[in-house]
C-alpha cells in the first residue's frame, strides 16, 4: 500500500509490546545496593535458583552477610508470592515481582518455608497498585518486626535510618535516592525493602499508620532480559 510505505518514510519512533515480545516475560533479581555501597551482583537464572550473590569486594565478610540475612528476611516475609520444589522442577504463583524475590532469597539460603516456621505472621498489609508496597508484621523472637516491600517513594518518607555493615546510621535519603536512580538509569526495576521493630496492641488494627522510623535496608534491581533475538530484529527493522 502506497500510503503506508509513505508514512513509514516519515516515521521517527516506533511503539512496540516489550514484555515476552522484546523480552522473555522472566523477571530476574540481577543487583542489590546496599545504603553506600557498590551494588552486588545476582548469578543464575530467573526462575530457578541456582546462582549466588557476589560482592565487588570479594568474599563476604560475616557483618556482610547478616545484612545479607537482613534483606532475605524482608524480601520473604513480606511477599505474597509462591515458589515450590517438584522432583527436578520448580512452580511459581502470584506476582512477578514477588517470584524474583524469592528466588533471590532462595539463592541467599532462605526459603518462604523456613521463614515462616522461625517467624510466625501476625498481621499482613496486602500488596494494592494503589498503595505501592507490601507489608507484614511477623514474630521475631520475643519481639514483633514489620518488614516491608515495595516501591522507593513510598518507602523512604517511612523510614528514619538506613542499614549498614557495621551499624544502621541515620537516613541519608539523597544517597539512597542516587543509587535508586544509578539502577533505573541501567533499566532496572527498583524495589525498596525496609523494616523495624513494633509494638501493637491487642485491639490495634494493623495498618500504614504503624509504618513509621523503619530502617531501609536496601533496594533490588530487577529486569526482564531481552530475548536473544530482539537486537536482530530491531537492527532488521
């Protein structure tokens, strides 16, 4: 058709589907940034967890780790998602996010399983498009903790200080928000994650009022890669 060989002449951009058209539809977990550090990488795949966490400074150091811990914890206990082992195989449900998330805890070494045997849930806020985040109150010993997930706006007017590997400090909301735009900048999807201890009484409903003086402790980058195929494609057109 004459007309359409004529405005394709004029064109200067091209709208396309991305999810599972230019990419696989595998949202993967591939780098962690702690509050002040150089991010760390994610190995493996996507939807089976056989991959493993890797510092630019070498082999982890045990104050590394249990901020490693701390993370794992956050990302598994308040998360809605589903990730199970069959024989050779593995099953996921729910959200995308959700399912990268867990089996990013899982190449740390904790399972959904395991975290809700040693944290018993007490309360849960839902993850809603509208509220942008997930939250869950869990006992943590003789103590309750909230650990929450979600989107970095919503999380860091919530929180009063930030993890480090030696002691939490107080927030630094410009550094966090540099290393947030650092990930986005790369075409990661960033996912803040924060926690704390609380106090809730008996006849308290749990809701985003009691989320309040959390700690960040810090963001994931997660993206979905490109098929193989997709840089051909795009160079043919």
């Amino acid at each position: 058709n004459l007309m359409a060989v004529e405005g394709l002449g004029s064109c200067t951009y091209i709208a396309t589907d991305k999810t599972g058209t230019l990419t696989v539809n595998q949202l993967t977990a591939r780098q962690i940034a702690f509050p002040g550090l150089e991010p760390w990488e994610i190995t493996g795949s996507s939807l089976v967890p056989d991959g493993s966490i890797k510092s630019p400074q070498g082999p982890l150091s045990t104050p590394e780790k249990a901020l490693l811990d701390r993370l794992s914890k956050t990302v598994v206990l308040a998360n809605e998602g589903v990730l199970s082992q069959h024989g050779d195989d593995w099953t996921h449900h729910g959200d995308a996010v959700d399912v990268a998330l867990l089996v990013m805890a899982h190449k740390i070494g904790l399972t959904m399983a395991e975290a809700r045997n040693s944290y018993p849930e007490q309360a849960t806020i839902p993850f809603e498009s509208e509220r942008l985040f997930s939250a869950s109150v869990n006992q943590v010993g003789d103590t309750s903790q909230v650990f929450v997930k979600g989107a970095l706006e919503r999380l860091l007017p919530m929180c009063f200080t930030m993890a480090g590997v030696e002691t939490d400090a107080p927030l630094d909301a410009a550094l966090i928000e540099r290393q947030a735009m650092d990930l986005a900048g790369q075409g990661y999807r960033v996912i803040a994650l924060a926690a704390a201890g609380i106090e809730l009484k008996d006849s308290q409903v749990f809701s985003e009022e009691n989320l309040a003086n959390l700690t960040l402790i810090g963001l994931v980058g997660l993206i979905d890669p490109l098929r193989p195929e997709a840089k051909e494609a795009i160079a043919n057109c």
